[in-house]
C-alpha cells in the first residue's frame, strides 16, 4: 500500500500528487470500500463508480473553503475518506458512528446535509446567492447523478439558475441510473474545444475585438454568435443541447475514470463566471467485479462476503415487501384494473414480480413522488385501481398532492407506505416516523396498519376490492414475521387480544410485539393488562378500550405529535381512565439498529412497565 488512509492528510496528498500517484491513490481507496463496506453494510455501488470524480474535485476545489453538496449523499463515502473520516468506517451507520450521509456536524467539509434526492443544484443557488450578497470569494459545486435527476425540483432548479446566471458549478455524474448518455467522437472534438484555456480565451478577445470595431462590429459580433449556435447543436448531444438552452454552460462528456480530463474539465469549468455543467461518464460498481455485475443489488446492501458478493445473513421470513409484491400479483391475475406505481423504488418496495409478470401495468416515474401521486389520481379518475408503492420518508414529497390531488375528489388510490417507523442504519433522513401525521390530518384517507405480513395480505385485498377511497397501509422494513400467534383476519376493525381492567395496551401496528411483551411483564408485576391490536389508526375506533379499564397505554412508531396518540388523546380526553402515550419524540433520531433506538426512545417493554408504576405510585401519593 502506498497510503495509510486512515492516518495521512489525503487533502494534501491529492493536491501534490501527479496523476500517476493518484490513480494508486483510487484503487486503494475502492479496496478500502469494498472491505470496509463488506463488514457495515452501506451504498456501495455509487461510491465505487465515483472514486476518480471525487478525487479529481478535491484537487481543484478546497472543500473547507468552497462548498461541495452531494445530491442525495449516499455517494459521499470517497469524499468521507478523503477528508480525514477513513478511521471512523468500521462505525459506518451503526449507532452513535459515522453516517452514510453528509452531515455538517461530522465535518467542516460536509457542506450541507443531505439524504433525500434531487436537492442538491437548489442547495447550492441558495449557497451561491448568499455568497454573491454577501460579497465573499469561494466556488459552489453541486454533484448530482445516480438517478437524480429524474426529479422534478432538479428542473425547477435549472431553469431559476439559467435566468438567473447564478456562478454554481455542476457535476452530474452519469452512471446510467440518470438521463440517458451519449458519447461520440464530434461530443468528445466539442469537449476538447470547450476545456481548452486557449479557446476559452480566444473567444472571450475575439468578442471584445470586434464590440470595439465602430458601426459594424456589433453586428458582425452578433452574426458569428449566431453561427457558433448553429454549430454548437449540430455537434452538442442531445443533454447538452438541453443545458445550454437553460443558460447553463455545458462541458463533456468527460470519461470519469480519467484524472486529468477530469481535472482539466472543472478547471475550465471555474473559469466561466455563471452556471457550468460538466458531464461525466462513469460506471456504478467500477471495479469489484459483483458490484458491476449487479449495481442495483449493491446499491445500497447489507453485510456481504467480499470475495463471493453474497449477504452474510438474511432476516427470519419474507419481508412486508416481498409479502406485499406477491399478494399484488396474485390479485392482479384477476383484476386487470389493478396498476402499480413506483417512484424507483420497484425492486426496493417488491415491485419487481409485478413488473415481470404484468409489464405494461407497471410505471416507475423515476424519483417523482408529486407525480407518482398525481398520476394515480390520473388513472383513478379514468377506472383504475393504482395501488402506489413509495417509501414513509419519501411520501412527504407529495404532501400537496395526497391533499388536492387524492383526498380532496375522495378517489379510489391504496398507498403502500413501505419503511414506516424506525428504519435503521440510514438514519435520520429515512425514518418513516411522520407518516402517521401527516396522513392522519387528511380528510377522507383511511390509515391501516398490519401487525405481520398476514394482516398485510388482508389488508391489502380489503383496500383494492372492499373500499371506495383513499387508503393507506402504512408497514415497517424487515421482516414480516411476529412473535404473536397468528391473528384473526381482517375485516376492517381492531383485534382485542385481551382485556384490561388494570391497563389496556393500544399496540399500533408492527408495534403489537412490544406490547405483548409489556402486558405479560405488567402482569408478573401484579397488573391485570390487556392488548389490543390498533390495525385501522383512521377512523379513530371509540369501542377499542373496555370502559372499564384504569389507564391506557398507546404505543407507536410514530412522532408523538399528531399520530395515533394525539389524536386518541383528543378523543377521549374526557374519559375516566388515565392515558400513557409510547411514541417516537419530537426531535430528529439518528442512525442505529432497531432494538438500540426504541431503548433511546424509551419505547422498550420494560419503559412500559415503568410507566405504568410510575403512574399508580402518582395515583396513590
């Protein structure tokens, strides 16, 4: 090895290093990935694929200095490496360690937090805007890519940056996962024109030579302006054409495995004092043989043996994914109005059969999420049956459009909300924790919530073929299997598992476990605790706690704010039983697996049963 990546200041390294030394420095570099990666689990594919890219703007940016934003974020692990947090990866997204994403509060290198997709180009308008204000010298530099820019707010972006003339930099990494590429030789014979320092000052002397020429220097100015349009769309591809008609000046394609053309390429591009787009060309998964071979399945991917690519463990039983991709297409075989809808997230939600089976009834809008919904609202209207599938966290994209769009004409659109709740070692961007809330306000939408992968079936066939109107089935990641026995089906209600005269526990969900588990502690403890089963959190269901009991308990994988427990709170505020309420806190959770976030959250069996002695104590002081 040439370089200790965890000791030596790689900054440095890069910036006086020949191209020679650094391409070393990048093999090393992906090695220490795919080892380091192999063991956590993390997005390894899109870091591979970017290793050069990542290097060649630490050579001509500073990025204590200048702001570097990486749109989405998953792809920052080169530049985590880079500056100075290689040490820190045997941590990476477990608890209390390194995060996969940006995060500003790791490094003064992480220019802005990011964990979502297609923000990065507003990011960076509103960095460069307040910089141009505020009179200060530094370059702005958004990296996008990897399927980013299928986002609609990517082009709202452009279009305010090409009016504007704002000085932001773009680098968007084409990896196949974004627009579509286009390499020939006349694109490459524009490119070499266009990151030569020589042509890019000839042209500006040109211009200003012939400005000066009294009454016919303007026009003849304007007449070769005109011309070299001609010429540059006859030799621009069809991405370029689209850039530089947004104002935005277009460089590439660049090879992203080529250090110094991609050097040359952000050096030329700093020297155009308004919007600069350089196109890069690269491979998601670049050299480690699986990850080429399968991009998506190392996308982002759980601990691997590196020399066979396979997942070192798998969870217990199918997951509320697979479960529910299965159940649509055996319902679909009967139900030809049945469509899905995906916002690139087929594979990821379990869409993948139905894509094989059913292909025409299947879209993936790219990521989306406003049009996804809209589009459902679209097929509704038109006597389809969308059955939308979009992650918890993602969701939130189309508020609006859950509102005006769904809701408000009270159409017929089953939402599979997949990643509910805690998600894991993705963090605080990814949770799934607000999904309740903000469903929850909205009139006309039922929100149900199965305890395991049979209550998903069930709930799934009652929401396609039992019910008129606006529903979503909200479910957790991970496996669908419960410790519970197996409960009756559904059939539009909550389940009573037992009765309480001491404490009635009200388990929302994939939460029912837990408060099993507190019930049968609360009852060694002396308590006569009761369960039931919350499987329809919209419309609040008045008969499900015995008017007997002397307090309830609610517990939810939710924000305290606005979900379930809020809203039983309102209900029965006049009610003679006491009311205890489990639920995420009002404040932003980080990365860490399941079982060690529900003990920070204070959402564990034995918090339970802690409050439930603390409030009789309370009661007979």
């Amino acid at each position: 090895m040439l370089y200790d990546l965890e000791k030596e200041d790689l900054i440095s390294i890069i910036k006086n290093s020949d191209y020679g030394d650094l391409e070393a420095l990048a093999r090393e570099i992906r090695d220490f990935l795919v080892e380091k990666v192999s063991k956590t689990g993390g997005h390894l594919a899109s870091n591979l694929g970017i290793v050069e890219t990542t290097i060649a703007l630490h050579k001509v940016y500073d990025t204590a200095v200048d702001r570097v934003i990486f749109d989405v974020g998953h792809q920052s692990y080169v530049h985590k490496i880079i500056t100075g947090r290689a040490g820190a990866f045997d941590t990476l997204r477990k608890y209390k360690g390194l995060s996969g994403f940006p995060k500003s509060r790791e490094s003064i290198h992480d220019a802005y937090d990011t964990g979502h997709s297609s923000t990065s180009i507003s990011a960076a308008m509103g960095y460069a805007t307040a910089r141009d204000l505020r009179n200060e010298d530094y370059q702005v530099v958004a990296v996008i890519g990897d399927g980013a820019m299928t986002g609609g707010l990517v082009y709202e972006a452009l279009n305010n940056i090409g009016a504007s003339g704002t000085n932001i930099k773009i680098v968007l990494n084409d990896n196949g996962m974004s627009i579509a590429k286009n390499v020939g030789a006349m694109s490459r014979h524009l490119n070499n024109l266009r990151t030569s320092k020589n042509y890019t000052r000839m042209k500006k002397n040109i211009r200003g030579a012939l400005d000066n020429i009294p009454v016919v220097g303007q026009r003849v100015s304007d007449t070769i302006s005109h011309t070299k349009n001609k010429i540059k769309y006859s030799l621009l591809d069809e991405q370029g054409v689209l850039f530089e008609d947004l104002g935005i000046k277009y460089i590439g394609p660049v090879d992203g495995y080529n250090l110094q053309a991609l050097v040359e390429a952000y050096t030329a591009a700093n020297q155009y004092d308004g919007p600069t787009l350089v196109h890069v060309i690269t491979k998601k998964g670049k050299g480690y043989y699986w990850s080429e071979k399968y991009p998506r399945k190392f996308h982002g991917i759980a601990p691997f043996d590196a020399d066979n690519g396979n997942i070192l463990s798998s969870p217990s039983g199918p997951s509320y994914s697979k479960v529910f991709g299965d159940k649509l297409v055996e319902l679909a075989r009967t139900d030809e109005s049945i469509v899905a809808i995906s916002a690139a997230m087929g594979t990821a939600t379990g869409l993948g059969p139905f894509y094989k089976e059913f292909e025409p009834r299947f879209f993936d809008v790219g990521i989306a999420e406003a049009h996804a919904v809209v589009f459902a609202a679209g097929m509704a209207k038109a006597g389809m049956t969308p059955v939308v599938a979009i992650y918890s966290s993602f969701l939130q994209r189309a508020f609006d459009q859950l509102i005006e769009d769904i809701c408000l004409q009270n159409l017929h659109v089953v939402f599979a909300v997949d990643r509910a709740g805690l998600v894991g070692a993705d963090g605080e961007t990814h949770h799934g924790m607000f999904d309740l809330s903000y469903l929850n306000m909205i009139p006309n939408m039922k929100i149900l919530c199965p305890a395991d992968g049979n209550q998903l079936e069930e709930m799934l066939e009652y929401g396609v073929h039992q019910y008129d109107g606006p529903i979503a089935i909200r479910y957790p990641r991970g496996s669908s299997q419960g410790n519970h026995l197996r409960l009756k089906p559904f059939t539009g209600e909550n389940t009573v598992l037992s009765v309480g005269k001491d404490v009635t526990i009200l388990a929302v969900g994939a939460m029912l476990d837990t408060g099993i588990e507190a019930a049968r502690l609360l009852r060694e403890h002396g308590f006569d605790a009761g369960v039931t089963a919350i499987n329809v959190v919209k419309p609040m269901d008045a008969a499900a706690v015995n008017s007997e009991t002397k307090l309830v308990v609610t517990l939810e994988d939710n924000t305290i704010i606005g979900g379930f427990s809020d809203e039983f709170d309102r209900v029965n505020r006049e009610k003679a039983f006491g009311i205890l309420n489990f639920a995420l806190p009002d404040q932003f959770i980080e990365q860490g697996s399941i079982p060690e976030l529900r003990e920070e959250c204070a959402m564990t069996p034995e918090d339970v049963v802690k409050g439930v002695e603390d409030y009789f104590e309370k009661r007979k002081a």
